[in-house]
C-alpha cells in the first residue's frame, strides 16, 4: 500500500511538473508571439514611415522640378522674344538700309 501511495504521489508530482511547464511554455509562446507583434507592428510603423517621407520628398522633387520648369520656361520666353526684338530691329535696319 505504501508502495502504491508512493507510486501514486510521484506521478501526481510528474502530472503536476508537466502541468506547470506545459503552462510556462505557453505563456512563453504568447508572449514571444506579443513581443513578435510588436516588433511586426514596430517595422510597419517604420515602413509607412520611410513610404511617407519617399513620397514627400519625391512631391518636393517633382515641385522643384515643376519650379525650374516653369522659370526655364520664363526665360526661354524672355529669350525668344529678345530673339524676335533682334529680328525685328534688324529688318527695321535693313528697309531703312534699303530705302536710302
């Protein structure tokens, strides 16, 4: 009976022992599983991120680009039409030039 008693504590005591660590390996499991989420979380928060500052200095480019444009524009304007004003001040030279 002694034996049976001892037999019997001992694989409660196993039961008991496997209980526990079946319990820590799964609180384990949940908190890596947190921890992993968090980190999963962490890297995404990251990536929006650096996706919003890629798309907000490639809208700065393209503005800048758009600026440069537009002045280039301005100019090529201005130089066209110094061009035409050349064209022009010389044909005035050459009727003068031949009506004399």
């Amino acid at each position: 009976a002694m034996a049976a008693a001892a037999t019997a504590a001992a694989e409660m005591a196993e039961a008991v022992t496997a209980a526990v660590t079946a319990a820590a390996v799964k609180g384990a499991a949940e908190k890596v599983e947190e921890v992993t989420g968090a980190v999963e979380t962490e890297v995404e928060a990251k990536e929006a991120v650096e996706t919003g500052v890629a798309a907000k200095e490639a809208a700065e480019t393209a503005a800048a680009v758009m600026e440069e444009a537009e002045r280039e524009e301005a100019e090529t304007g201005e130089e066209e039409r110094e061009a035409v004003r050349e064209v022009a001040g010389q044909a005035v030279v050459t009727v003068a030039v031949a009506m004399e």
